[in-house]
C-alpha cells in the first residue's frame, strides 16, 4: 500500500497512532506513545475531557465559518500549534523539517525544540514565517544566551521555556526498552526492525538520528545513555522564578512558559512579564500522578483575565478536545503525540493529514456548538453535572 492510500484509511489520531505502532520498532513507539510512572497522569489527562461538556446548538446560520484565529499578533489558520517536540529524526527521516514544512503548509506555527535533531539553518529555510523555539534553559548561561541570540537572529519571534523538565520524568517503558542514544541493538530489536523494513532503510541510509542542535550548542553530548539521561546532562535544575528576570531581559521577543498548571503559576508568569502561557503537564511525561490540564485551565483562565495568551496541550486527540479548550478560554492548543503519530505514519503528508482531522473535527464541533468563529465558540462549555 502507498503512503497515500496508508492515510486515506485513517479517519482519526488513534488510527493514525495505529498505524505508527506498526511502522516504528516498539523501542521508538513506546518513546512518543509512552509517559512517566505509571502512566497516570497521561490518562487523567485523556479521561479528564469528560468532565466538561460542549452546549449543542441548533438551528443556527452556519453556512459562513472561519476557523482563523490570532497568536501573538498573526494570523494563524486554526487555534493550533505544532507543539516542541524532541528525537523528531527517529520517527521519520528529517522529521523536524517535514513537521515545520507542514506547519508552513497549514499556516499554522511550528515549535522547534532545543532536542531537534537537525540544526538551525536547515529548520529555518523549512520553515515558514510562523516559527517558534523552544528552550530546555542550559547549565552554563553564556551558552543559553548565545543560542538565544543565534535562536532570535534567525527570525524566531517567540520562545518557550519549558519549565517543568527542571528533573525528567522516569519514562519506564525506555527504561525497559533500553531507547539510549544511539540506539543500542539486540536480537530482539533487530528482529523487531526487520518487520519495519521503511524505518529500518531510512535509518540506514541516514544513520541514528542525533541531538543536533544540542551537540552544535554544547559541544559533546554523551553517548550511550537514555534520551531523558541526556536531556537531565544538559538541563539545568537550579533555574528558578527569580531566574526568569534574566531570561525576560535576554530575550527580546515574545515569552512564553511552559508547564504552568496552576492560578497561582498563571499569576507568578504574568508578574515575571511573559506574553503567555502553556497549560501543560508535558503529556503526562514528567510528573505522574499531576492532574489533567483541561482541569487545571479554567482557575487559569479566570486568573490571566485575557491580560496574556493562554495556550494549551496534553491529552488532545479530537477536534471537540479542542473545542471545549477554546470554549473554556485558551487562545489555542499545542499538539505533541498528535502529530507525530502522523509523522511516523506518513512523513510531511501524515502530519499534514493529521492536522486535516483536527481541522475537519474542529469546524464541525465549533458548529454544532452554534459557533461560526473561534472567538463566537468563548463560554459554550460548562463542567458535566
Ligand atoms: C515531548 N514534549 C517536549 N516538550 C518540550 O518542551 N521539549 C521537547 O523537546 C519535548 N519533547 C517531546 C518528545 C515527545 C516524543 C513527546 C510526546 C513530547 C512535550 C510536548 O511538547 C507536549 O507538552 C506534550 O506532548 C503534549 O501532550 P500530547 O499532545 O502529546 O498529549
């Protein structure tokens, strides 16, 4: 079957995870599909979407829709980002370039993660306009400050810091699976392998995917160990509120933190001087047993009182996940395993497919909900009874 065909039988993001499951070697499905502990927070926050409800409208014009919306003050096609994502080479080859090349295609922003496994200037001649970065803040400040400004010459007009990797989370199934970079082999993985021979040929002809980005930044980056040892090498876990003073004073553009989940870090990012916010649990990656993000954002929402941008991420997997983030008050939501489960799928075409279900879902939820513009679909959720 071509990849064309592959795509056209997908109708939703769990069949294109489906899909990805058979075409990646467990080690690397497992590494995108899989969370930290025991996984609780990754369903609380997939099963957290029920304690909210969309209103049903009916008998309402719907024949003039527009799904556009606005971020940071451009225009973007959909309240979607392509959220930041690490390792993107495994899944696909060139993964990074062909998420930020179906981002340009969707006019939608793309994050580029400190993780990426290409460099900057490749990211950058992929990517359109609408290009994001995203910063793991680094142990040693001079290097951060001299990324920041590669990261803001090269036209990134908005950062991300992720703030919730300070420690990364234990992801058991890499402890179990042995995902260390470069991939370490086995019988068994190698077995594994053979059954993914389109994986299996693109890693051959282009080698294990490496932390590019980090290693052109840092230096050495150490071989041998779990992604997540190596990310904790570089991370630096003293990088407190305080410190955000200085990261507001070295970036000139537009910040946004990542990993609030609380009124009280809503209140802390806005007094720090940032632009916005990512309601995150970091798919329920870091810290096990956190609640669900959809929970946690309308306290959120009441406490930035519209004063900074409220984006969203963890757990979405529908339009209408999506739709009730917007009706609670977010400006937009942040998609991680969604697209790369197109990705590992289809490369730019299983990503850009991806986007094309959310989308589709999104404009048929807004309606039905009785909206005809994003803004319209603000106030048409409540909490289930
Ligand atoms: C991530 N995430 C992430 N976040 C970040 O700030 N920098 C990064 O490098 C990564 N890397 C990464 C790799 C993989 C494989 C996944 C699945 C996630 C977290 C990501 O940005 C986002 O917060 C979550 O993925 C959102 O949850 P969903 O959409 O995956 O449920």
């Amino acid at each position: 079957m071509t990849i064309a065909q592959t795509l056209d039988r997908a109708a939703s993001i769990e069949d294109l995870r489906l899909i990805a499951s058979r075409k990646l070697p467990r080690m690397v499905f497992d590494y995108i599909d899989g969370a930290s502990g025991s996984e609780a927070t990754a369903r609380r926050n997939r099963s957290a979407f029920d304690a909210f409800h969309l209103r049903q409208e009916i008998l309402v014009d719907l024949s003039r829709r527009n799904v556009e919306t606005t971020l940071f003050g451009e225009r973007v096609a959909l309240p979607m980002v392509i959220g930041p994502t690490g390792m993107n080479g495994a899944y696909w080859v060139q993964g990074d370039l062909c998420l930020a090349r179906a981002a340009k295609a969707e006019s939608i922003p793309f994050v580029m993660s400190t993780a990426a496994t290409v460099g900057l200037a490749p990211l950058v001649e992929a990517a359109g306009p609408l290009r994001w970065f995203q910063l793991y803040m680094l142990r040693d400040r001079g290097l951060a400050r001299a990324l920041l400004e590669r990261v803001h010459g090269a036209g990134f007009k908005v950062l991300q810091l992720t703030g919730d990797t300070a420690v990364v989370g234990r992801r058991n199934r890499d402890v179990r699976n042995g995902f260390t970079l470069p991939f370490r082999w086995s019988m068994r993985k190698l077995f594994d392998t053979a059954r993914r021979p389109r994986w299996a040929w693109q890693m051959l002809r282009e080698g294990s995917p490496t932390l590019r980005l980090f290693a052109e930044v840092v230096g050495d980056v150490p071989t041998g160990a779990t992604i997540s040892e190596v990310m904790q090498h570089q991370i630096n876990d003293a990088f407190t509120w305080h410190d955000l003073e200085w990261l507001r004073s070295a970036w000139p553009g537009q910040l946004v933190l990542k990993g609030v989940a609380s009124r009280e870090h809503a209140r802390m990012a806005l007094e720090a001087g940032v632009n916005g916010i990512v309601v995150s649990n970091h798919g329920g990656r870091q810290l096990d047993g956190a609640g669900s993000t959809i929970e946690a954002l309308p306290e959120v929402v009441e406490a930035v009182a519209g004063r900074m941008t409220i984006l969203i991420d963890s757990g979405f997997r529908h339009g209408a996940d999506i739709a009730k983030a917007i009706a609670l008050g977010a400006d937009a939501v942040q998609l991680g395993r969604p697209t790369l489960y197109g990705l590992a799928a289809g490369g730019e075409a299983g990503v850009r497919h991806a986007l094309g279900i959310l989308a589709t879902e999104f404009d048929c939820a807004m309606a039905l909900a009785g909206a005809t513009t994003v803004a319209e679909l603000r106030g048409r959720a409540s909490a289930a009874m």
